[in-house]
C-alpha cells in the first residue's frame, strides 16, 4: 500500500484508488473502468474519430490511475485501420499508478496484459510506442505543464474537484486549455458545476450537457464548434445561472454575468 494513496470498494461495488492527501476518490461511483467509458471515451466518439484520415491528439489531463488514458489506449489498439492516435497524459504524482500496477490490482485497473506493458513504460520512461498509438507523460503542475503538450482535437479534464483543486476549474485554466485546442476539439468532464460550465464559456468555449454522473447530476461537454454539442446549455440554464450564488469561479470578471449571457451561444 502506498502512503499517498489507497485501493478502495466504491458503494457500487468497484474497486478504485483513493488519494489520502486529498482524500478524494478516482471515479468514486461506478469505478473507473465504466467511468472511463461513459463519461470520456463515449461522448468524445472516440472510436468513430479513429477511423478518420487525421491523427488524433487526446490531452488526458489528470492521470491517476491510468483508467481515462488506458481506455482510450485499448479502443486504439483494436482497431486494424485509421489514424495514429497520440495520448498525451499530465500528472504530478504518479503514486496512483504505480499502486494501481501492482500484481494484485493491476486487473482491477485495466492494467494487465499489454495495457499493463503500455502503463509500465509511461510510468519507467515516460512514453510507450506502438504502430497505432503514442502514449507521452507530461510531468508537473497544471495549468502550466500544459504549454509543454501538442494542440488538442480531444481532451479528457479529470482532475481532482473543484473543492480540492479549485486552481484547475478557474476561467485562467480553462483559458489556458482553450489556447491548446484545435479547430474541432471537443473536451469531457466529470463536473456539471455551475462554476465549471460557466468557466468554460468565459474561457471561449461552446458547452453542454453530458452524461448523467449520479441523480440530478450530469457531466460537462466542451466545443470549440456549437455543432459538435449534443445537448448544449440553453436559456434556462442562463436563468438558474442568474439564480445561483455560487455560479462563477474565483478568478471570473466583475462582468462575468454579461459576457456570458452575451456569448454567441445564447445568441
């Protein structure tokens, strides 16, 4: 057992990895493989977007375990055609994936077989090649180690929550991460905060509504095209904005309020 962190049974039965210094826990419902599927590989149309001519750059910002990351690695190496896809992880402490590689919960995370071998390397050298696909780890502290990445046509926001890591849901980080972003680029995350979604669009996104995390819960789904949105937030979701007395990250504008009832999404 790590110091840091801790394998752990989510209510739902699965098995997941606790941080003890935040002490929050990675895809803490479901676990982390369904999470990793439902909430990121599936609403990015992940799979459909291999088959494309382009190669493919998937920013998968918040490693941990490895569970968003080895996800989109496995959908990657079942293909027989398509284009080469790039995933590009950023994490500060890799404590979470060497626990989670460890023989007796390496099955628990996806991580045996070949995905193990590809999450070996990333954690031994920082990169694993494959004739399909490229996984680069990126160290350091975000939002800043996101200069060091390539420009984005996907990316999977999974830090810790706005509560323990608030630094990384404020209108600078999303800002930051809108200046990565490639015509196209969509972005999922797990957080359907008033906050977050009004970040997002201050920081120059589309957004919407993704998928459902929990009763009256549901993710966040981020675009650089309004087309590329499924359920896009609409005027009543301005108006609970208008209600809400904590809709607006710290780090927003006295005029916050304006600029986004103001965005071209509600035009």
């Amino acid at each position: 057992m790590s110091d840091e962190c801790e394998v752990v049974t989510t209510t739902g039965g699965a098995r997941a990895m606790l941080d003890r210094r935040v002490g929050e826990v990675m895809h803490p419902v479901v676990g982390p493989a369904v999470e990793a599927l439902r909430l990121y590989c599936e609403p990015a149309r992940l799979g459909a977007r291999l088959l494309r001519g382009e190669p493919l750059v998937l920013l998968d910002v918040g490693l941990g375990a490895g569970s968003n990351a080895i996800a989109a690695w496995r959908l990657s190496e079942a293909r027989t055609a398509g284009a080469r896809l790039t995933i590009v992880s950023f994490e500060r402490s890799l404590d979470a994936l060497a626990l989670a590689l460890r023989p007796d919960h390496a099955a628990s995370f996806g991580l045996e077989g070949a995905a193990g071998e590809a999450a070996r390397a990333l954690l031994d050298a920082g990169i694993h090649e494959t004739a399909r696909t490229s996984w680069q780890l990126v160290a350091g502290e975000l939002p800043g180690s996101l200069a060091q990445g390539p420009a984005a046509d996907v990316v999977f926001w999974d830090p810790f929550s706005p509560r323990a890591n608030p630094e990384l849901w404020s209108v600078g980080a999303f800002t930051a991460l809108r200046g990565r972003c490639r015509a196209g680029a969509t972005v999922h995350t797990y957080s359907g905060a008033t906050a977050v979604r009004s970040a997002l669009l201050l920081a120059g996104f589309f957004v919407g509504v993704g998928e459902p995390t929990g009763a009256h819960k549901a993710a966040t789904c981020a675009a650089v095209d309004l087309a590329d949105l499924e359920r896009p937030l609409d005027r009543r979701w301005l108006a609970r904005l208008g209600r809400s007395t904590a809709g607006f990250a710290a780090d927003a504008p006295a005029d916050a309020y304006l600029r986004v009832v103001n965005h071209p999404q509600f035009a």
